[in-house]
C-alpha cells in the first residue's frame, strides 16, 4: 500500500527522542523506536521508514514545545522536513486519569494529535525576534537577582539591628548612603560589603542591559510599534519591545478576545446545567507576556482620570494623532474602570489589576492590528 501522509510523533528530551509514526489510513501509531537527542536520528529514522511507506510519502514531524525550543524545529525545516511544535494545552488529551505514561505512549499521542489536527501550532519567531526576547529575558532574570539581593540586604540589617531611620524609602540614595556609612563588627563588615558588591554590580548591568534595549527598540522593525505601545500608561521600551518580540504577528488573531485568551487572561468557567461557577484566569498560553501586563496594570491603580504625566507625554510625542487618542481613551476607561472595581464594587485589587491587564492586551491588540476606530 501507498501512503501518501505519514506523521512522526516525537516525545523529545535532552538526551533521547521517542519516535513513532501514524497514518490516518491505518489509524494506529506504529515502528516505535528510541534515538539519541539529535537531529541527524530523526533523518536516518524517516529515511528508513520510507522502505514501509514508500519513497513519496511525505514525512510530517512533530513534537511539544518544551525545552528544546525552536532549534529542533529549524534543524529539521533546514533539512527539507517538515515540522510542527505543538502547544500543549491544546492537544487532545485522554479522558479520565492516565494509568500508564510512557514516552512511546507520548510519541503515539503527539502522532494522533497531528495526524487529526486536534492541536493548535505554537508561533515560530523570526531569528531577530528570538534573540531579542532572549536578551530581554536574560535582562530579567538579572533584576530578579537585583531584588533577591535587596532581600537579604534588609535581612542582614534587621537580624542585627540596624534599622534605617530615615524618611525616605528603601532604596534612595539616602538609604545606600546610610548602609554603606554602617561600621559592623568583624566579619559583619565583609559580608555587608560583599552584598553591596553585588547590589552594585547588578544595578550597573541592568542599567547597560536597559541602554541596549533602548537601542534594540531603535531598530526599523521595532520602532514604531515600540513607540505606539508606549502611549499606553504602565508601557515602557523594555515592556513593549518584550510583547511585540515574544507576540509577533499580531494579525493571527481574529480579534482582541482571542489575543486575551491566548495570553491566558480570559476567566474559566466550569458549568454544568443549571448550575454556574465561574473560575479564575486560564493561565494559558504566553506567561511572560501575561506578567508584563499584570504588572504594567498596576500603574492604572494610581493617579487621576484624565491625567498625563509629564513621561507619558514625552512617550506619546511623534506618534500619529489617532493612535494618541486611541492610547488616551484605553487610558481614561482602564483607569475609570479600576476605581470602579475597587471604590464601587469592592473587588479585590488583584482582582481588578487582573481585569485591566486583559483590557490592556485587547488595546494593545488595536493599537498593533490598526483597529484604533
């Protein structure tokens, strides 16, 4: 028999890769095999599967997005195969609790799923697009370790009694003049000025890593989406560079409903009948793109309706007319809408921020797509 489709189900790890393939002629997966974690295998693998198939079936790989990333994918694609990264929140999964897990079992369902389509496929980012989201999430990842530092520093200061007096906040100039002015005892001292090293070497990174940014942001093929996403309150260089580069085609989604869900901001529901029990936010998709916009939510909790900073308007200089108005009236209604939440209706605050940040992604998905009416 001649196949014209075969699909490859592949359950990939670090050092190996479970192979297998399927064909919606039989309908079951069959030659499963295991391999060494490289490319060159999943060749040899459907080379040697068209001695079953024959030499015109066309090969179809896939597997789930997972540590490997995208250099799978490209390896195969550069090799003339053609692959798919499946999402794994999409895939159709076995009802009922699973009994057995295997990779040979994964490899079979990753299979299934592509052969029926009962997946959706994960966006693959240009090669500018991923090192720029690798460089801005490297930069993350350094004022994470800013912050864990600043936590021991109070740490050390409290345990042994030194307490800052002063008015001003944690953090100000006044308050690092007065912990680098502290005299501890012994070997107290050391370890207060190796922890100021450290707050001083990271502050320093992070100020490099943002002047970089800025100049990534420069790029032509940034610019003028980074400049449009800043009209909004809360969206600086490095938040609205991070989306566009982690996003990409903003056009694959129909509509702003669907940006929202696929970023997981969209409330779950689980209902049956009658009753109704509405859940919290999915906490599907992109994770680093729905803290962003958490966080950059938490700008509208301050201020008044109406009011822009002097920041904000330098952010919005040079931009089209429409798209400042169209950043104007997210920023007035997603201001109004978080007083209302809290002020009227006693939502919770995280509640509310949560609320604004999906609002914010179906703005943000106008402003991009040119839906700004």
């Amino acid at each position: 028999m001649k196949y014209s489709t075969v699909y490859v189900g592949m359950d990939v790890h670090k050092e190996s890769f479970s192979l297998c393939c399927y064909t919606n002629e039989k309908e079951q997966a069959e030659y499963p095999q295991k391999v060494d974690g490289h490319y060159s295998k999943v060749i040899n693998y459907i080379e040697a599967m068209r001695f079953h198939y024959g030499d015109d079936a066309l090969f179809i790989c896939g597997y789930e997005a997972g540590c490997l990333g995208f250099t799978l994918y490209r390896q195969l694609t550069d090799h003339n195969v053609k692959c798919v990264i499946l999402a794994p929140t999409t895939m159709l999964q076995q009802k009922g609790k699973k009994k057995v897990k295997t990779d040979k079992r994964d490899a079979a369902l990753i299979a299934r799923c592509l052969a029926h389509h009962d997946y959706s496929p994960v966006h693959i980012p240009t090669e500018q697009d991923e090192q720029t989201k690798e460089y801005i999430r490297m930069r993350d990842d350094h004022k994470l370790a800013l912050k864990k530092v600043k936590q021991q520093i109070l740490s050390f200061c409290l345990r042994h009694n030194y307490r800052f007096d002063g008015t001003a906040n944690h953090w100000t100039q006044a308050h690092l003049r007065w912990l680098k002015s502290l005299k501890p005892k012994g070997l107290y001292a050391e370890i207060l000025q190796e922890y100021l090293l450290t707050y001083d070497n990271l502050t320093d990174k992070l100020e490099r890593f943002d002047n970089r940014i800025e100049e990534l942001a420069s790029n032509e093929t940034y610019q003028e989406n980074v400049h449009k996403l800043s009209c909004f309150i809360g969206v600086r260089t490095v938040t609205a560079l991070a989306v566009l580069t982690e996003i990409g085609d903003f056009k694959r989604f129909a509509s702003a409903q669907h940006f929202a869900s696929y970023i997981g901001l969209t409330p779950g529901e689980d209902s049956s009948g009658n009753d109704q029990h509405r859940l919290g936010i999915t906490k599907a998709g992109n994770r680093h793109v729905r803290s962003l916009l958490v966080e950059a939510a938490q700008s509208y909790s301050r201020g008044q309706i109406g009011f822009k900073s002097k920041a904000l308007k330098t952010r919005q200089n040079g931009n089209p007319p429409e798209a400042i108005a169209y950043a104007d009236k997210a920023n007035e209604r997603l201001r109004r809408k978080y007083y209302r939440m809290v002020l009227k209706n006693n939502k919770k605050t995280n509640v509310a921020k949560t609320a604004v940040a999906r609002e914010l992604a179906c703005f943000m998905w106008g402003m991009i797509t040119g839906n700004v009416a």
